[in-house]
C-alpha cells in the first residue's frame, strides 16, 4: 500500500495543537483593513479553531499531522 501525502496547500493554512484541534488564520486581512473597526482588526489575529465537524476532512487531508 503506498504512503498517504500531505495536502500542501491544507498543511500551509492549518496547524494541529497537541489536543487535535486544527487552527487557521482568519482570512481579509491583505488589505482594506482601515476601514473595519478597532475590535474586527483585533480579532483577524487570532487563529479561529474548526469544528468538529470539519475533523474528518483535515484529518485525510493532513494524515501526519
């Protein structure tokens, strides 16, 4: 049987925390970011965790992860 691959473009946009849960970096924020509000702009640089039910597909998509 031959080895399962990474995604790449899957493994670039998400990280897996040691408990299994898959972050990624919110999305919007190359430009027109003046114009969002104070709170908006703070929260695009945390990294949002996927739900559960997304786990599945980022788990084929990422087998070593």
């Amino acid at each position: 049987m031959p080895k399962m691959k990474t995604h790449q473009a899957t493994a670039k946009r998400f990280r897996v925390t040691r408990n299994k849960k898959y972050l990624a970096k919110k999305g919007g924020q190359d430009h027109f970011n003046a114009r969002d509000p104070g709170k908006v702009t703070r929260n695009k640089r945390r990294p949002i965790a996927f739900s559960h039910a997304h786990r599945f597909a980022l788990e084929i998509a990422l087998p070593n992860g």
